[in-house]
C-alpha cells in the first residue's frame, strides 16, 4: 500500500473534524457514483456528496451519524455543491475496493461534536 507524505501536527490541526447526522440522503442526479446528503452539524446543515452509492442505500443512511471534514473548501461535483467530505475506510484487493465503511462515532454524539 502507498502511503502519503508525512504531515505536521500543526498540518493536522488545521483539519476541522465533526460528527454529523444525515438527514437526508438521494442518488445525485448526473452521477452513478455519487449520493447527495443533507447532514447536520448541529449550528448548520449542509450538503456533501460522496462515491459510496455501490456500497448504500440512500434509505440506510438516513439518521447515520458520520464523521466530516467541515472546513474542506466547497467545490462543484458533477453540478452539485459539496460543502465537506466524508471519512470512510476502503477494503481491498489488492487494487480493486471490495468494500467502503462510512466512519461513525461508536456512541451517538452530539451533531456538530469534534472529533480529535
């Protein structure tokens, strides 16, 4: 497996790390890949689409809490806004993903809660 370059705790701290609920989740509209979610972060909801849809169902994420990078800059995908992004752990075979796991706290936590 290939690693990244090493970091700075000063470069990790600049990862804003939260707990979210999904609240919504719906196939994207212009892309097989890709589900939009509406998530709340407790203060805000936003909108992040992610590439699991072979891996879930819009319905069982509904009420999932996961875990977010919020202060990743927003950026279009496939016309959508993604304001964040989701952490997630890939399953593989060699170079192929077999599996993809949405990271989620082990207890429910407030939305909005840090994660560090």
């Amino acid at each position: 497996m290939q690693t990244k370059p090493e970091i700075t705790y000063d470069d990790f701290a600049k990862i804003d790390l939260r707990v979210a609920t999904i609240v919504e989740a719906m196939e994207h509209p212009n892309a097989d890949r890709l589900l939009k979610l509406q998530i709340d972060l407790g203060e805000e909801k936003r909108q992040i689409c992610a590439g699991i849809k072979a891996y879930y169902s819009p319905e069982e994420l509904i009420g999932k809490q996961i875990i977010v990078v919020a202060n990743l800059a927003p950026r279009k995908i496939r016309g959508e806004e993604s304001n964040g992004m989701l952490l997630a752990a890939s399953n593989m075979d060699g170079e192929e993903v077999t599996d993809v796991i949405v990271l989620s706290p082990s207890k429910p936590a407030n939305p909005g809660s840090t994660v560090g």
